[in-house]
C-alpha cells in the first residue's frame, strides 16, 4: 500500500471524533488537512457546527463521496462506526496513531476499502510532501 499515492489522490476526508475544542489532536489534524487543501467534514453527533467546517451526526448523512474516512475513536468503538463506513464505501478506513482493531475492520477490507491502522495521518502527509 503506497500511503503517499493515497494521500495524493485523495481529496474529501470525513473526521470521525471530530472535537469542538481546538487543542485537541483531532481537531487540530483536521485543521492541518484543511491548510494542506483537503476538504474536510467532522462527524460527531454532538457537535452542530465547527468554524470552516460542516459537521454531520454520523458518515450516511454526508451529501457527498469521502475519500477517507479518518478515525479518532477508541479501538472498543470501531465496530460501532464499521456500518456506517461499509454503507459510504471510502476508498480508504484510517484509524489514528494508537488505535487498532483487526477483527472490527476485517468487513472493509473483504469489501476492497484500505485499511490503514495505528498511523497519523497529519505525520504520514508531512513525510510524503
């Protein structure tokens, strides 16, 4: 799997566990995803709005095709969002820096989504440009 290929290609990235709070690590990768020229959504269902970002309350209800989907939910949530991901069909599932859950994504990957887990995205991008 050629992460930089990935990153090249792609161009709309959804943000699961996107926070309000601007000091927190998913916020402040989905903000350096937008500077580097992504479009990015957040997806939390607690969340109405965030400044230069539209949030939505969960992946099925993103009017458009996501490239990525980025997530920063704990390894114990990943079975709770994988319908969701298999009903958008991302070419790409991300699970952030120190989460992982092999048996959760195995359903994205028998369906041709890449899987890519316990990498950060924002440390990934900035080696590859």
């Amino acid at each position: 799997m050629d992460i930089c290929k990935i990153l090249k290609d792609s161009k709309t990235i959804a943000v699961v566990g996107i926070s309000s709070n601007p000091t927190r690590t998913s916020r402040r990768i989905a903000d350096y995803l937008i500077d580097a020229g992504y479009k990015v959504v957040g997806v939390n269902p607690g969340i109405p709005k965030i400044e230069g970002m539209d949030v939505y309350s969960n992946l099925t209800d993103i009017p458009f095709d996501i490239d990525i989907v980025n997530v920063f939910r704990r390894p114990e949530d990943i079975p709770q969002i994988i319908p969701d991901v298999l009903a958008v069909k991302p070419k790409v599932l991300w699970l952030q820096l120190g989460i992982s859950n092999d048996e959760a994504v195995q359903p994205c990957i028998d369906n041709g989504i890449t899987t890519i887990q316990d990498k950060c995205i924002k440390i990934e991008h900035s080696i590859c440009f």
